[in-house]
C-alpha cells in the first residue's frame, strides 16, 4: 500500500513541474512580447488631391482608307504599255496600262470611213423622201443604217476605251503585278489605290453608350507602330441601327493623315473623349487593393501619441487610364494614401514614411 502511495505522489510530482515549468515559460513569453517595441512598417504615399478627369469610351477597329480599290481589268489581252511605277502618286483619269487595240482600231476605222457616205445617204433620202420620189421602206433603210453604223462607231470607242485603264480617283498605287507584254483575263489584279489623304475608322460600342455620342465628337486613335503618338479624329457617321444580335453600334471616325503614317489595315484602338469632369480624386493604380470582396485602400492619419497608422478605408473606382485610377468614392482631398508597402499592413498598424522611386516606370524599357 506504501508502494502505491510513493508512486501516485512521484507523479502527482512529475506533472505538477511539467505543468508550472510551461506556465512560467508562458508568462516570460508574455514579459518578454510585451516589452517589444510594435512594429512600424515603411510605406511611400501620396497626398489625395482633386483635378480634373477626361472619360473616354474605348473600342478598337482597323484602318481604312478613304477611298481604295484594287484595279483590274474589264478584257482580256496583251499589255502594250503600262504608265506608272509601283507607289507612284496619281491623278483620277491618269492612263494606267493599255492593252493592244490594233483590231479595234482598225474596226473603229473601217467604220469612220463609211460613215460619211451613210450619213450622205440618209439626208439624200431624207429629202427625197419629203418629195415623194421614194418609198418609206427605202427611207427607213437609208436612217437604219446610218444610225446603225453611228452606234457601232461607239461601241468600238468604249471597247478600246475600255482596254485603257485609268486611275479613278487621286492616290497612291502600291506594288504593281502585271508586267509589259504579259496576256491577262478580265478581273486580273493590276495595283492597288488608295487616296490615304483622310483616313477611316470603324469601330462598334455598346447601345448603352450611344447617348454619349454624337457627330464631330474627337476620338484619339492609336496604332502599335506609333504607341506614344495619338492621332486626333472626329466621328463622321453613327449607324442608325443598332445589331440586334449584340447590341453594338458602329461608328466612323475620319483622322487626317497628312504625314502619310496611317496605313490600311492597321489594329487601332480609339478613344472617345467624353468631357471633362471637375474636381475629381485621381490616385495611382499601385495605391488600390483590389480584392474579390471589394476595392480599398489604406489612409495614413496620426494617432492620440502622435504615431502614424494605417486603416483600411473601402473605394469605388471608375476608368483607368495607364497608371492612374479614378476614384469615384471612399477618399477625400488631401487623405494621405498608402501607394506602397500595404502588402504587410493591417487596420491601426503603425507606419512611417519613406521615399522611394521603385514605382516609377523607367525611362527607357531594358532590353533582356
């Protein structure tokens, strides 16, 4: 009985110290965080402020020239001459390429020849007619073939006029594909033209804006092969329909082009100026915390001691334009915000402030 005694108090012993041996460690632990400084995170920030805010509306299309076509060829033959390089500048009725005529013309001159002693014919019988000495059937021979032979003249004028090819408008033609000497069909591809004077860009947006669009509204477009150059246009056209299988809308925009650096073709992205609005707080993207339960940012203010701290404030954000977001709601003019190092923060953490130009975009883009 001695024995079990001895051995329930030697590890009622055993626990005990296990026990009180966590609960001193527990309250050094509590000495010792209690006695820590609190921590201050460094963050960069920048002072709200109101200005002004441009909207756009953005859409994207292709460019168009005012006018362009691919000339061809209305009949079939052998290029006898062609008057033009490839990108040259030409005048609408400029000759472009001949095809040989030689069999037309000489047509067209069997018929000339005739067609004086046609015309001779019929005003002979014309008067004889009036006097009775002959019969209406001759006469109507006499006109027939007169009239017959003038239309014929024509005919033979418009083909041979048709085996020439002219420029239909004022432009420049690219690369030529026919060649002296080469037999082509009709519809055979000859150069391109395009009057790239003015430009064109079409593009769709949203039957909910359309409100907010109208004739002579300025639209910047920018292409990939000038990122940094806008191109002012202004609306031209607006579709008086809207599709109703996507409920977009288009839109012409016509852009000068009198530097020549707008090609056909090219990707462009527009956007529409809306006006300008007054008075608005405009923050650095870097500065917004975007979550799936919503935008934020952190406020910067001092505390009772003098301290600064950070809290959590919830934003409604509007469009973006680059690096910069505007801010609809949740900041005031002059709120210090946070626009880096609120990775580590939370509500009431203490901070201070550093300067730093780690988010300012480099001059140049280093090469890899």
């Amino acid at each position: 009985m001695k024995k079990w005694i001895v051995m329930l108090l030697v590890a009622l012993l055993l626990f005990g110290s296990v026990i009180g041996f966590n609960l001193i460690k527990q309250r050094e632990i509590a000495k010792y965080m209690a006695s820590m400084p609190e921590p201050d995170f460094p963050v960069t920030v920048i002072d709200a402020k109101a200005g002004s805010w441009v909207p756009v509306i953005d859409a994207i299309g292709f460019i168009e020239p005012n006018q362009g076509v691919m000339i061809s060829t209305e009949a079939s033959g052998v290029i006898d001459d062609i008057d033009f390089e490839s990108g040259a500048i030409v005048k609408a009725g400029q000759k472009l390429i001949a095809l040989d005529s030689d069999v037309e013309n000489a047509n067209l001159q069997s018929s000339q020849a005739r067609l004086p002693a046609a015309k001779a014919k019929y005003i002979r019988y014309q008067g004889l007619y009036k006097k009775g000495s002959i019969s209406k059937e001759s006469y109507d021979d006499a006109e027939a073939s007169y009239f017959s032979l003038v239309a014929d003249i024509k005919s033979l004028k418009a083909t041979i006029d048709r085996r020439t090819i002219k420029a239909p408008f004022d432009g420049v033609v690219g690369l030529r594909n026919i060649f002296l000497g080469q037999y082509i069909q009709p519809g055979t591809d000859v150069v391109r033209l395009e009057d790239t004077t003015l430009m064109k860009l079409r593009f769709t947006v949203p039957q909910t804006d359309i409100s907010e669009i109208y004739l002579g509204q300025e639209v910047d477009i920018f292409v990939d092969a000038y990122p940094e150059t806008p191109f002012r246009g202004k609306i031209s056209a607006i579709e008086p329909a809207v599709n109703y299988q996507s409920g977009l809308v288009q839109i012409q925009a016509d852009i000068p082009n009198n530097d020549g650096q707008l090609r056909s073709g090219m990707f462009a992205r527009a956007s529409i100026i809306l006006p300008t609005i007054e008075n608005q707080i405009i923050l650095p993207q870097t500065a917004i915390t975007f979550t799936l339960y919503g935008d934020n940012v952190y406020v910067v203010n001092k505390d009772e001691n003098g301290d600064l701290r950070a809290r959590q404030s919830v934003v409604e954000t509007g469009e973006r334009d680059g690096a910069v977001v505007h801010i609809l709601k949740g900041v005031k003019v002059d709120d210090t915000i946070v626009t880096s190092g609120q990775v580590r923060l939370s509500n009431d953490a203490k901070v201070h402030v550093v300067e730093s130009n780690a988010l300012e975009a480099p001059a140049e883009i280093p090469m890899l």
